[in-house]
C-alpha cells in the first residue's frame, strides 16, 4: 500500500485525485489551506485518508506533512489557477505557484521522495500555432499563470538533472465535471439551464478549446504516478479534441430540453479585457503510447456526465 501526498487536495482536481487513491486502497494525505466537507465525508468513507493543514509558502507546515506522513509519491495539484486570478493577484501567484512548487521539491529532497507528478496546463504554450498541437510545441506563456507554471517546470527539470528526481508534468486543458469552482464554461451554461435562468453570453461562439472530463484528468494522473519514471517528462492528458463552445451549447440545450442558453458568434472572453489566446486540440498521442491513456468522455458524454450528476445534487 503506497503513501501518497497529494498537494491541493481539497481542490477540484486534487480532491478527485484523492477519492480515486484512496477507492483502489492507497493510503493519502490531502495538503491544503482548508478542509472541504468533500474532504471529510471521504475521510469518513476511507480511514486511510487523512487531512494536513498548511500553506505551500509556509515551509515548517509542508516540512511537518512530509515528515509524519513519509510519502512514497506527490502529486502536485496545489496552485492558484486560471488566468483571471492570476491577472487580479501576480505577486501571489508566483508565491504561490512558484516559491510554493520550491519548497515542495526542498521538502521532497529533505524526506527522500524521489516521484512527482505535477499538474501543469496548456497556458504554458502561450498561443496555440495549429489546431492541435503535441508537446514539442514552443512554451510561450503570456500570462502571470502560464508564466509560473512553465517555471515550475523548467525548476523541476532542473532538480530532476541535479538530484535524479523522478519528474513527470501533466499538461491539461479546460478540465470540466462536478465539482467545478470557476464561473466559466461548460459550467455556467449547464448551471443556467438547470436552474431555468437565461444564459445568454455575447460572443465567444467559434472559440474552440479542448475540453477535458474531470474523471479522464484522474486517471491520467493516477496512470502516471503509477509509474516509477516515464520516458518523456510531459504528456497531454485531454480529450484531443477542441469542439467550439457554440457545439457545446448545442448540446447542452439537448440534454436540457428547454434550457434559455445561447452564445453569439466571434472571439470568448474571459473577463471583460481579458480574451484567451487562440487554443485548440492537445494530441495525446504521446500519452496513449507511454501511459496507455485513454479518455472515455468524448464531449457529449462528458456533458452528460455532468449534467447527470448535477441532477442527482453532486457538483
């Protein structure tokens, strides 16, 4: 039975990350700022999952959760995330994201844990140059979140040359599903429909991105810390798709018979000023030949996923 720290583990991934360890019997230790009630009814469900307390920036608390728990593996899901946090709060991002990511591979020296897996994000290539891309594309990030994540990367290849740490990266896109926090698509399109209220967003209907069902995310994750090291240090785990979010609508006004949601043609926006750069399909070749990673959800599934289970109360 391996010991597994998962950092963020109160999250939208990082707690589904959690309920799948503990699900197959590992014993794991949640990190975070806080304790979800998610949190405590898996605990309650699983006594091999436990709850430390901390802050990534804090080094005695994260040292503290290494030395009682002496984990075989992290992995790590902790971070401030998305581009419109990280425009409101730069400095912090890159504490956290950044200085917290230092002190975890510190920590990781420190306790002679030699894996890590890291959750890391399409943001890192900046804009997309085709409609699918695979991971030799150049890292271009332009944005305060895409810029600390691509340098916690190059800080993770640098302690995994200088100390032999086993490093993988896991590169998603928009992961969607229960749970979800963020106030963006396919959320609030399946909120409004539910919940009978209009939804009716001005433009972003040509926008194309690839959309990743939470549980594909979990099992590429969980395929990849099963794993002592891989043959390459980063992979895609997506769908390989990029469907256009006025298809999404689409379909989310079929599962939804009657559902007010629409969305005008043209470019999305994040925030008022705040538009993505041009994205499209990860290839998941790679992850497929070295992980044997498969997504069960293509988009209509994963959208009925979702929509099911925001039916039965969950998310």
């Amino acid at each position: 039975m391996a010991t597994i720290l998962v950092t963020g583990g109160s999250g939208f991934i990082g707690a589904a990350v959690v309920e799948a360890l503990a699900s197959r019997g590992d014993r794991v230790v949640a990190f975070d700022l806080v304790e979800t009630q998610r949190l405590k009814d898996l605990r309650a469900a699983h006594p091999h999952v436990t709850f430390s307390a901390g802050e990534l920036t804090e080094w005695p608390q994260l040292a503290q959760v290494f030395r009682h728990s002496r984990p075989q593996a992290v992995i790590h899901c902790a971070a401030i995330v998305g581009v419109v946090n990280s425009l409101a709060s730069p400095i912090a991002t890159m504490r956290v994201n950044v200085e917290g990511s230092l002190n975890v591979l510190a920590a990781m020296r420190l306790f002679d844990v030699c894996r890590l897996v890291n959750l890391s994000t399409e943001e890192v290539y900046g804009a997309f140059t085709a409609d699918r891309i695979d991971e030799s594309h150049p890292c271009r990030p332009s944005k305060p979140y895409g810029i600390s994540k691509y340098a916690v990367e190059q800080l993770c290849r640098d302690d995994a040359a200088t100390y032999g740490t086993s490093i993988t990266h896991i590169r998603t896109c928009w992961v969607y599903g229960p749970g979800l926090p963020r106030p963006r698509v396919p959320k609030t399109l399946i909120d409004g429909a539910l919940e009978g209220r209009p939804m009716h967003i001005p433009a972003g209907g040509d926008f194309r991105v690839d959309h990743v069902y939470i549980a594909d995310v979990v099992q590429g994750i969980v395929k990849a810390v099963d794993k002592a090291t891989t043959p390459q240090d980063v992979y895609h785990i997506a769908s390989g798709q990029a469907p256009s979010l006025a298809e999404i609508v689409e379909i989310v006004r079929e599962l939804v018979p009657g559902a007010d949601i629409a969305i005008g043609p043209g470019h999305y926006a994040f925030a008022d000023g705040v538009e993505p750069v041009r994205k499209g399909a990860l290839d998941i070749s790679r992850a497929r030949r070295e992980l044997n990673y498969s997504p069960r959800y293509d988009i209509r599934s994963g959208l009925e996923a979702y929509v099911d289970a925001r039916r039965r109360g969950i998310g």
